[in-house]
C-alpha cells in the first residue's frame, strides 16, 4: 500500500504538541520553581493586583489569612518563600478559601505548596489560608503570578513579608484543649505522628502505597487494635479536606458503617455515619467514639479514636469481631463541614477481613481488577500489536515478500496475526468495564464515547479487508486509503482514548506519569516511523544515480535490498524492545494501585 508513510506521525506529533503552552485548568506544576506561565510572551513590569494578610506575624503552626485582589484576571498561582532567599523552594502549605476558583498544587516535596486557578473564568479576588510548617523560616513572602489574558500577565507579584517574633526559641509544645464534637467525650491534639509499630503482630494495619510509613506526607494509613471489649483506630493521610474509612460487606458502596475525620475550619471533626447507595454519607448526631485525638500539620490530617466492638445501641454500627471489605477515602470538604465525593476511587482491600482477628499488615487496591485489565489489554493492543503491525506493513513489503503460510507472504500474515490479536483484545477489553458497572457511566466523560467509536473502527478494519480487491483492480487504490484512513483514524482515537482513561477514579495513575508514559511513546513511534521513512527514501535515491547502467542497477537493487533488510529488522528489533518497556512500565504501574 503505497501511502503518505509521514501523514501518521506528524499528525499524531501536532495533535500532541498543540496544547502543552497553555494552563486553563490549572494545573500548572511545570512553572513551580519560575512561576512563569509557558504563554510565549515577556511579563507586564507594573503589576495591578496585591495581595494583602491579616497579620504580620506568625508562629509555626498558624493560620494566615492571604487575599489576592485586582482587576479581572483569568489565571493565578500563589506561594509563600523564604523571604531572605526567594528563589528557595515554596514553604508551608494553603487550605482553600472557595474552591470552585482555587485549587491546592504540591510543588517540590511539600503538599499543597502552592494555590492555583481552576478555569479561566473571570475573577477579582481570591482567599486561601496559609499554614506555616514547624520549620518555618525567620520571613517569609507572598509571591503571585497572575494572567489577565493569555499574553498579559505579571511574575512574581510580592506580596506582604510576615516573620516570626522569636524564631531563635523552639517551637511551642502543642496544647491540650477540649471540644464537643457531638459527644460529651473530650478530644485532644495529637504530639506526633503515627508509626507502624506492631503492624501485623499487635495491630490490624492497611497501608497506601504498602509498606508506606505513617509519617510520610504520601501516605495513607489505618490501624486496628483490640483492647479488651474494644478497638483503638488510628488513620492518617494526605487530605486537605476529610478522611474516611467504612466496613462493607461488598466491594461496593451502599449500607455500609462508616467513620470520617473531617477538617472543619482547621479543626478535626470526628463522627460517624452511614453510606446509603452512592449519595453522601448521612452524619449521626450521636457519637459512639471515645478519646478522639487528631493532628493537622503540613497537609497531613490524623486522627484517632476508641469503639466497642459491638454497639446494640447504636443504629447502623457493625459489629467488629466480624468480617468485611474495607474501604478508605479521601476528598475535599467545605470550610462549614460539608464534604465532596472523593475525586478518586477508594482504596478497597481484595478480601474480606476480621480487624480483631489475626493481626496482618496489607494493603490494598483504588482501582478494581476488571478496570486495571480493561486498561491493560487496551495497552497491549495499541501500543504493541498495532503500533508493530502498522510497521511491518509499512516497511517490510519487500523484505518478507516470500511465501510463509498457505502461499501468502511472511509480511501479510505477520501483520494479519498482530491485527486480529488487535481485534480480540480490544473486544473482550471492551466489554469489562460494562461488567463491572452494570451499565453505561454517566460519569466518564468522553471516555466511553470514544471507546465505543475505537472499537467499531477496529470491527470495520477486518471487515474490509475481507472485501478487498484484488492487487490490480481498478478500486484497490482506492481500498488502499479508506483502509489507511480507518486504521490511522482508529490509532489516533485509540491514544486519545487512553490519555482520558488514565485519569478517570476507576484508574488514576499517577500524575504526570500516565502523560509522560504516552507521549514518550508516541515520540518513540514517530522517530522510528521517521528513521524508516528516512532509510526507505535514501536506497531509492541510492539507486536511480546510478539508473544509466543496466548491470549496475541490478547489482545496486540486490545490494541495496541486503541492506535494506539487515537495516530493517535491526529497527524492528529496537522497536519491539522499546515497546516491550513501556508496556513493562504501564504494567507494573497498574500492578501498584
């Protein structure tokens, strides 16, 4: 099939080029060392926004309040420095003031470091609230960057300098302080983090990533302990808005005892409450838990708290010397208590567990197993057998032209194997997302539209080819480009398809892993479709200098043709190598979540 070879990968380099210089969600994690926003244009100097505090000083630990204000503007992003070395990373961490404009980023190593816009919708003013860390230094300054339009914007805007009055004294022991939390039982700080100790000899614990420490910023942690007639429940993790855990008696939501650590204006509440169906946990106004403790620091919110291990008194409260799934979450809550819908699939445990039995140490999974199979079969069919199907049809024409099976060329039933092997993983993948939610998502966005659209291309492919024409009849030219264009269409959607699958809750690998992952590969195919297309190009060239001698030409063509084969499959070779890594990569990355 002689076609445009370049068309697919300069298509599919533009397609993933066009739209990385620009930030309208917000997510601009690349500008967190130059604040520097990637518009192609040099800053304004006299910048019309400020940004004002409601105190000077501050001790570690504190709340300050931090206003951004001016006229309209689209886009922000605000940090807090080292006053005395502000090209130093972002210290402290922000809580959100309304977060329909402002969203939290983590740059460098600290969690929720910096605050940025969530659309380019209009905006005047925006409110967050800046934590200062323990390690806090002497100063500290404001600094915002902030788009009016895509070319106009202003870098580094300062902002207020707030200090600590007595930075050379240590920092102040945490207090001690009582408040109802609808309970009569008091409720303390917590002085440190938790620790592992006893982790599947004393205590039932669950750990996110597995074998994560508690004191890490990153992870998720919960731990049961039984003591007599009862159960200490330690649970921490990265949250800025709530933490929850709940036993179930399936893997899905619906009738299920919970219990959530919420952040209510810097303040942990503790409570219980029922999950009915999937709409929001309904709060009990009676409290069952005992020494209820919590610590907020640097993003990182724990609590603990003590239950009986059975509550016939309390409606709703499962027993615990019984066995259930497990779930944990995270999501984000308003500054009056209300919580979201966690953005991301809880963690569920893969069995049922008894946490007063015999003490383990698991993790668990935020992605059902139908769900990490349906990504992993779709990564195998267009990312292996069609990227080197498509090669070995492009390129190796001439060097596997001889009879291989049933009279057919070796290159034709390579490239049929890899194609159909296409077809049957894309269709049994297809169909596992359907089993595992029971219907259509709602909730999926273009994801399931544009699989849908893949696999019906990917049915059309064969389909046609069975009707093909024979290789001199008049329409085979015209076969030849709507079968490109099917196939070339049917790629492009394909890793589409699976950039927007990659961030949906049922999957969520982690950022910016999925987005580097991909484009390296559609870099990696484009180079070797290029060096082919290069190498191709340069034998021809090599034999028509030559085209006025007969004998040369044809002694040209056999040793243009050796080389052209040894040059061929010594590609194909890499090629395969290099798809056989980042099918490993993406593997091995669904294995962890």
């Amino acid at each position: 099939m002689e076609l445009p070879g370049l068309a697919f990968p300069v298509w599919m380099f533009i397609f993933f080029c066009a739209s990385v210089d620009g930030y309208p969600s917000g997510k601009i994690r690349e500008a967190c060392t130059s604040m520097i926003p990637c518009h192609g244009s040099s800053p304004q100097l006299l910048p019309e926004h400020t940004i004002t505090v409601n105190a000077t000083e501050f001790k570690p630990r504190d709340n300050i309040e931090v206003h951004l204000s001016g006229p309209d503007f689209e886009g922000f992003f605000i940090q807090a420095r080292d006053a005395e070395h502000l090209d130093s990373p972002a210290v402290g961490s922000f809580m959100l003031g309304d977060r329909r404009l402002s969203q939290l980023l983590t740059c460098g190593h600290t969690k929720n470091s910096a605050v940025s816009h969530t659309s380019k919708a209009k905006k005047k003013h925006i409110k967050v609230y800046w934590i200062a860390p323990a390690d806090a230094p002497k100063r500290v300054q404001f600094l915002a960057t902030v788009v009016k339009k895509y070319k106009t914007f202003w870098v580094k805007i300062p902002g207020p300098i707030v200090s600590q009055p007595n930075a050379a004294s240590p920092t102040p022991p945490l207090h001690t302080t009582s408040r109802a939390i609808s309970t009569s039982h008091s409720v303390s700080y917590l002085s440190k983090p938790f620790n592992t100790s006893g982790c599947g000899s004393m205590k039932f614990c669950i750990r996110n990533p597995s074998n994560c420490d508690p004191e890490s910023a990153s992870c998720f942690f919960l731990s049961f302990q039984q003591e007599k007639s009862s159960v200490f429940i330690e649970m921490s993790g990265p949250s800025e808005g709530y933490l929850a855990f709940a036993l179930s008696h399936d893997q899905w939501m619906g009738g299920d005892d919970a219990y959530l650590c919420i952040n209510e204006d810097h303040h942990v509440h503790v409570s219980t409450a029922y999950l009915k169906g999937r709409s929001p946990p309904v709060l009990n106004s009676e409290n069952a838990l005992e020494d209820v403790s919590w610590r907020l620091v640097d993003g990182v919110l724990q609590c603990s708290f003590r239950r009986s291990i059975r509550l016939p008194a309390y409606k709703g409260r499962f027993n615990l010397d019984a066995s259930y799934y497990i779930f944990l979450a995270d999501g984000e809550a308003s500054e009056g208590g209300l919580i979201y819908k966690h953005r991301r699939q809880p963690l569920i445990t893969n069995g049922i567990y008894n946490v007063t039995g015999l003490p383990q140490d698991i993790g668990g999974s935020r992605s059902p197993q139908l769900i990490k199979a349906h990504g992993a079969l779709m990564f195998v069919a267009w990312i292996t057998t069609v990227s080197i199907g498509v090669i070995v049809a492009r390129f190796f024409k001439p060097v596997w032209s001889h009879s291989f099976l049933f009279g057919k060329e070796m290159w034709f039933q390579v490239h049929r194997i890899l194609m159909l092997t296409t077809v049957m993983l894309t269709s049994i993948s297809s169909v596992l997302p359907f089993i595992y939610r029971g219907s259509w998502s709602q909730q999926a966005g273009f994801h399931p539209y544009l699989g849908c659209t893949v696999m019906a291309l990917t049915i059309v492919q064969p389909l046609m080819a069975g009707f093909r024409p024979s290789r001199h009849a008049p329409r085979r030219q015209l076969f030849n480009w709507f079968h490109w264009g099917t196939g070339t269409t049917a790629r492009i959607l394909a890793v589409v398809t699976m950039f927007l699958g990659m961030d949906l809750p049922a999957l969520d690998l982690p950022d910016p892993w999925d987005t580097y992952t991909m484009i390296g590969f559609v870099a990696w195919h484009v180079g070797i479709d290029v060096l082919l297309e290069i190498h191709s190009y340069c034998l021809v060239r090599k034999v028509e200098v030559i085209e006025d001698d007969r004998v040369q030409i044809l002694q040209s063509l056999t040793s243009a043709e050796a080389e052209g084969r040894l040059f061929k499959q010594i590609v194909l070779i890499i090629y395969v190598c290099g798809n056989i890594v980042f099918l490993t990569a993406f593997l091995s990355a669904i294995s962890q979540i």
